[in-house]
C-alpha cells in the first residue's frame, strides 16, 4: 500500500509559506477529547493526525480536556485518556488544559459580541425556538433579535447570577436568519444549567455552547490549526464567524477529515460505555473493545496502530476499514519483534514408546527466525510430550497428514521425526494417550538420510516441565458487520461465540515467568500476550491477539 496523498498536510503547506495565512509560524495543533469515556481507534486516528502533523512540521501539540459540557466526566477517564496517549508515543509536553479554565474568558467575549450588538439574550423556549427556524425557502423568525444592547447586557449578568431557571434565557449570536446554514440562524451560544462542573463547582450556572466555546480556546492557545471530523464542516463558518468577530489574539484555521470505521465494531463512546455497564464485556479494557486499553490488553503494539493509522490516511469521505487490516498491521510487527515458542491448547499425550523412559534432553531453538539477536532457547524433550487433540485421529479424514496409526511420518518441532503407532482408551472409551515411535537418527527434527518427511509439523510440548495456563480466544465482539449503521440496534448485533477460554493449557517451561506485556508467537497458532490485568505467576492468563493466517494478504 502507498502513503495516500495528505491534503492536510498540503493545507498547511500553502499557510506556513511566504505570503500564507500563518507564514513564519510554527504550527500548532491539539487533541480535544471529552472525557467521557476512553480512547478508541477511532481516537488513534485523531491523535496521529493531529500529533503527527505538528511533529511533521517541527510544531507542537496541546492536550486539551474539553469539558465544556458540564456532564458526567471523570477523573478517570481525564487520566486514562493521558495514559493511552502517551502508551501510543505522543506527549503533549506542558500543554495540557481544561476547557472549562476558559470559562471566564467567554463569557468577556459573549459580554463583547452583545456591545458589539452581535448577540441578544432570546426568550424562546427550546419547542419555540424549533418552530421558528424556518426551512430552506423561509428564513428563521427571531422576537428578540431587536432587543436593546443595554437590556442584553443586563439579563446576560443576571442569567449569570443565577437569577433565572434552566431554559428561561439564551444568549444567541446575530448573523443571519435566512442563512442556507442552519448553524448561522442565530444559534444560541450560550444557555442556563444549574448543574455542578465537576472541575468548576458551582461557579457556573450559564454554559457556553461548543460551537462558541471551541474556537475561543483554539485561539487562546495559539493553534493554527483545528483539526477534526467531518461532522464540523457545516458548522466551520460558524468557528469562523467567532475567531473574526471577538478579540482573540489568533484566527485558526479548521480542516475537517474523515471519521475512521472499522466493520464488526462499533465506535461511539456511549455505545461502549452501554456495553461496559450492562456487563457484556469485562471492562473499558476488554481484550474485544476497540478501546486503546482494550487493544493493549489484547496485544497491540503501539507501533502496529500507528502504522494501521498512516496507512489508511487521511481523506474526505467516511469509510469503513476492515479490521482484517488492522489485525495485518498487527501481524506484521509481531511477526518480526516476538519470540516464538511452543503451546498446547487442547492437550493429550504421546508417548514415544521406544524412547528411554527416565531420559530427557534439551534442544537448541531460535527464539526468532527473522530476528538472529533474540538469541536461542533450550527446549526439553522427553519420552512424554502433550500435542493437541485434534493432530490425532484414530480413523483419518481425506488429506488429513497429521498422527493416524500406521500414518505418515511427521515431525515433532525442533525434536524428532515419528510414526503413530495406536492409542490408549480409557475404560469409556475415550483416547487418553497417543503412541508413536521415533527415528533416534532424526535429532533436531531432520532425517539422517534427507528423506522427505510426508506428514505434518505439529508442535508439542514436555510433559515434565509444562507450565500450565488459561488461554483466551476471541472473535469479533458483533457479528454483523456493521453493527453501527442506523438502521440497527447494535445491542441485537453481539457475537454470542466471542470468547472462548482454554483452561488447562499447557506451555513450555520458558514461560513460566512470562508477565504482561510478554507476547509470542505460539506455533501454529497465533500471536499470545500475557494478559495485563488477570494474569499472575500461579495462574498464567494469555490472549490471542491475532491468529497466524492472515485473510488480508489473500484478498
Ligand atoms: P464519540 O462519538 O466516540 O464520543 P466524539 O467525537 O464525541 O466521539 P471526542 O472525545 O469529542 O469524541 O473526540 C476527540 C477527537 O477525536 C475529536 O477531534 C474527534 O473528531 C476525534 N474522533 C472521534 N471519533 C473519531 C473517529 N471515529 N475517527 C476519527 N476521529 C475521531
Ligand atoms: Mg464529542
């Protein structure tokens, strides 16, 4: 895939230069999060764009809490928020802020645009105010639009006194009521809540609309350029309309990009939040969440989302990525940095018959092929290996080139070349043991006399010395494939089968102490990490972050 073409960054290009917009300054960006819950993908996409411009241009970049709405936002969503950030490898240095610190400031410029008679206080109640927006042929209708600047003034204090319920007043910008823009009908920016701030207390009981509020802290803090979603197109000449007509000490500049989507996933907060507080999943960090946690937890890379972020780019139209692709992002990192080692999901025995009972000896194994400085392992080999239950069949299926008594020879990984030679029933009749012979001339895995070895590799591990381990499996949390399109309720779209957990896993010894964030490849199948919050040296927990066999390289 090549680097898609970036018009932001050709934007700022033309701005930066001599005679542009912002010539000889140094580009400055920021992250506007609402703390209201945690970071998703959707999020990752924002902070590259955002801390990536500014760190492509030498700029900086501010972290800024918007808090303007006084609901419900926590201080344990302002610190994860801070956390994931910083895990993905931006930093906003000592720029971190509050939007509400701003408040004060506001309200002076709201106080200016009323002497500047650019805003009225309104009296329409909110079902009023619908009803008086007109439509494309009719212009909006507006009572108080003619209201003396004097008197505007007067009930703009008093609004803030807290003299007046909730809904009674609003402050509202004069631009034009007959705009094609619904945003330039006079949209209120200002109104009356008697609710607590959670930073502010009770200082504040009128707060102002997004819409008023945004452009005023972007241009306090010196950002030239306000990046963000699509969904603010129609409101740009709004944020233009605020940043010309109040005293702000700089004019940004808003470019809007595409929202990232991702199939069998849903990217709103409030939706996941709903799933975190009715108990479908685990937590803001269940290793199925399209959370920043919830994607470290399962063992993402930061480097594998930044690298799934540049490549999607950046573009005008809202689309769906497949997650396919992000899992591919994922592999690809993985397949260079981690060491790989030997697990067993579904165990059984084999025994090699003739192979000495009480002898045992240890193999020289590469921790990484692609990586000859992740050095080599010894792995212990004895007369009892666990290998899954299903590389044996007692009565073969057509193709299957696995373990079937009398079937073809394979080799155990790194060890021996064998032959299955039968099994051992319990008394119902269940296989308990597999039984096979070994060539002692096959050391290592490869035949003295180079012949071609027709049966699978299947990988196993030492009975004596396994470590035991419980081993999650995932699929995608929704089933359908867009689980967020309109026309859904994405609660009727949840995959039932999107955890499996495998207990009484076994591993090899080298992983005994393995501990969070320790990720392998186990062979054949996948990538595993120890899990960040279940996982302690007793009782290891891994989860598969992404299996082996990539669909995406196919299509
Ligand atoms: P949500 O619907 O998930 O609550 P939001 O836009 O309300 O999303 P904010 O916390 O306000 O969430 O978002 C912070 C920044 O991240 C904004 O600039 C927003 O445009 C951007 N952002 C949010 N979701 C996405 C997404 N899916 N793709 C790209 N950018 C996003
Ligand atoms: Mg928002």
């Amino acid at each position: 895939m090549e680097e898609s073409t970036n018009f932001i960054h050709a934007f700022i290009e033309e701005d930066i230069a001599p005679g542009g917009r912002f010539a000889g300054q140094q580009v400055h960006t920021r992250f506007p999060p609402e703390p209201n819950g945690y970071l998703h993908i959707g999020h990752c996409k924002a902070l590259c764009i955002d801390f990536g411009t500014a760190e492509k241009f030498g700029g900086l970049c501010n972290l800024r809490m918007d808090d303007t709405n006084p609901a419900k936002e926590d201080t344990e969503y302002v610190e994860a928020i801070q956390e994931d950030i910083h895990w993905l490898g931006f930093d906003w240095g000592d720029r971190f802020f509050y939007g509400s610190d701003y408040f004060e400031q506001d309200y002076a410029y709201a106080v200016e645009l009323i002497e500047k008679g650019l805003a009225y206080v309104c009296e329409l109640t909110a079902e009023e105010f619908v009803r008086c927006r007109g439509d494309l042929t009719h212009p909006a209708v507006s009572p108080y639009r003619d209201r003396p600047i004097a008197e505007s003034l007067d009930l703009f204090a008093r609004m803030r006194a807290g003299e007046f319920p909730d809904g009674k007043y609003t402050l509202r910008a004069k631009i034009d009521l007959a705009s094609g823009n619904f945003n330039l009908r006079d949209p209120v920016i200002y109104r009356i809540r008697h609710v607590e701030h959670h930073r502010q207390g009770t200082a504040w009981c009128i707060y102002p609309m997004y819409d008023f509020a945004h452009p005023i802290q972007d241009a306090l803090e010196g950002i030239t350029h306000s990046l963000c979603t699509l969904e603010f197109e129609e409101h740009r000449p709004l944020y233009d309309w605020v940043v010309n007509n109040v005293s702000v000490p700089c004019k940004p500049r808003q470019i809007e990009f595409a929202r990232l989507g991702i199939n069998y996933t849903v990217m709103s907060k409030r939706k996941l939040r709903e799933l975190v507080n009715r108990g479908l999943v685990s937590g803001w960090d269940d290793p199925r969440m399209p959370t920043l946690c919830g994607l470290r937890r399962r063992g993402y890379t930061p480097a594998s989302i930044r690298n799934f972020c540049e490549r999607i780019g950046v573009a005008k139209v809202n689309s769906t990525i497949e997650f396919g692709f992000l899992e591919h992002c994922l592999r690809e990192d993985l397949n260079r940095h981690a060491n790989r080692a030997m697990a067993v999901l579904h165990p059984i025995r084999l025994t090699m018959t003739n192979y000495p009972e009480g002898k045992s000896e240890e193999f020289d194994v590469e921790n990484n092929p692609e990586d000859p400085a992740a050095g080599t392992r010894k792995v212990r080999f004895s007369r009892t290996v666990y290998i899954e239950a299903d590389d044996f069949l007692e009565t073969p299926v057509p193709k299957f080139k696995r373990l079937y008594p009398d079937g073809p020879e394979c080799r155990l990984k790194g060890a021996y070349l064998i032959r299955c030679t039968g099994c051992v029933r319990d008394a119902d009749g269940n296989v308990t043991e597999v039984l096979a012979t070994y060539d002692p001339e096959s050391a290592g895995g490869n035949p003295a006399d180079g012949r071609k070895v027709k049966g699978a590799t299947i990988h196993w591990v030492d009975v004596e010395t396994a470590v035991d381990a419980e081993i999650r499996l995932y699929d995608n949390l929704f089933a359908d494939e867009a689980p967020d399109a309109a026309d859904k309720n994405y609660m009727d779209c949840l995959n039932p089968n999107s955890l499996t957990v495998c207990t009484g896993c076994k591993l090899e010894r080298a992983l005994a102490g393995a501990a969070a964030p320790d990720t392998f490849q186990f062979l054949r199948l996948g990538y595993f990490c120890v899990d960040n919050r279940d996982s302690t040296p007793d009782h290891l927990v891994f989860n598969r972050s992404v299996a082996l066999k990539d669909s995406f390289v196919k299509k």
